[in-house]
C-alpha cells in the first residue's frame, strides 16, 4: 500500500528510484525468507516478494495492494507470485500465512480507528496460529514531518534522460489527533504542469498502538526503534513491531 499518487503509472515507474533497496527491505527479506508462506499488505512494485522468489524462497507468496499500475510492475518483476489488486477488504483468508508485513510506512494510512481494526482483523484471520505480523510506523517522537519542506527538493532521474524534482509540503497538524497533511509534487519534462498528491498519515505512539494489536488478537514480541534493531527511544526514527498471534485462527 503506497501513497495514492503512485497510482498513476508515469509515478509507478519512478517509485523504486525515489524508494531504492535499504536496511528496511533487508530487514523484512530476511523475515520472508524464513517463513513458508507470506501475506504482503501493500506491496507495491513487488520488489520484496520478488527478490524472496529469486533468492529461493518455494513456498506460497502473496502481494496485495489498490494500485493497479503498481501490481503491473509487480508482475513484471516476478511471475512467480500471486498478486492481488485491492486492499485487506478484497479477500476474506482464513489461517493461510505464516508471516504478513506490512511496508513502506503503508500501516499510517489507516486513519480511522475502526478502519484500523478492521485491517487488523483481516491480518489476524490470514494468519496461522502463531504468525507474526511485521510492520513500521513512523515513531512521532521523532517528528519526522518537520523536514517535510518544499526547500529540500529531490532530483531522481526519470529514465529518459532527465530529471524529476520531488519535494514535500505539510499542511496541517492535527493537535491531539495525531494525523499529518501534506503535499508531494513531483515537477519533470514528462508533465504539462506539476503533479501534487495529498495524503494524510497517521502517527500512533506506542501506547495506542499495542491496544489496538491486543485487541485484534496480537502480542507485540519484538519491537525496535531503527532497521539496526536498536532500541526503541523517544527519537528513534520508526516504531518497528513484530506482533505474533495471540490464539487460534481468528
């Protein structure tokens, strides 16, 4: 699950330039590679599921995510993976997975508190007694969306020769309510004019957010505060949890 604007295929084809390989997708290969069967929420271009593929993983992979234009890159990069066009909405599983993880920030887009636990049940249902599911949530502590300004612009080349220029603007923050508003424009040769996307993002401390994994049937057993598994402090850059099933198949 990635930001909206990459529904849009001349974004799709830029988004693994903008987002290049890192600790992050180290950190979750090694946990899909361990696992037999894993449920990606929101995966993407399908780069980590399709590197897992190649590096030999047999067992059943799975990527999900709303973005039509991203799963046709995702099926480009690897045949071998049963990709899903939709949201945790678009199937009902039913104790299938070993692992899901969720990446990419993608678990702040769920704003609501009833469509959070909506997807964490879903999450739950899909996964077999003792699965664990694994994501990361910017730590708000660390108030990441202060370095969101239009002055830091990004330069990424756009494949033909040129370049796109990429810069973020926050709009808004929602005091007590823990959502940010921003902008992303993306400004390059291949557009007429400027292209802006608008998203909203969630940032659970980590109080709220083990009552929701409780509630849904979880039991956070790993968590940390960076992709070098150091601890979680009060300005780690992200709120990496590994949460485990808690009982039987929900």
């Amino acid at each position: 699950m990635v930001d909206r604007s990459f529904a849009d295929p001349s974004l799709a084809a830029l988004y693994d330039t903008l987002n290049p390989w890192g600790p992050g997708d180290d950190f979750c290969l090694g946990l899909v590679m361990s696992a037999g069967s894993v449920l990606d929420v929101g995966c993407g271009t399908g780069r980590l599921l399709g590197r897992a593929r190649r590096e030999g993983h047999r067992g059943r992979l799975m990527g999900l995510d709303p973005a039509a234009a991203m799963l046709v890159r995702a099926r480009a990069h690897e045949p071998g993976v049963e990709w899903v066009l939709g949201d945790l909405r678009a199937r009902a599983w039913h104790c299938e997975f070993e692992l899901a993880v969720m990446t990419g920030h993608a678990f702040q887009v769920l704003l609501g508190d009833e469509e959070l636990r909506l997807a964490l049940r879903a999450v739950r249902a899909a996964l077999v007694p003792g699965g664990r599911f694994v994501f990361e949530t910017r730590n708000p502590g660390a108030r990441a969306w202060e370095t969101w300004t239009p002055d830091r612009v990004r330069e990424i080349p756009d494949g033909c020769g040129g370049v796109v220029r990429v810069w973020h603007e926050v709009e808004s923050v929602a005091a007590g309510e823990e959502r940010v508003t921003f902008t992303e424009t993306f400004e390059g040769a291949q557009w007429e004019q400027p292209q802006v996307d608008r998203t909203t993002l969630r940032f659970l401390d980590t109080d709220p957010l083990d009552r929701f994994l409780s509630e849904a049937g979880f039991v956070v057993v790993e968590r940390y505060g960076d992709w070098g598994r150091g601890p979680l402090v009060l300005d780690s850059p992200e709120i990496i949890t590994v949460a485990e099933t808690t009982s039987r198949c929900g």
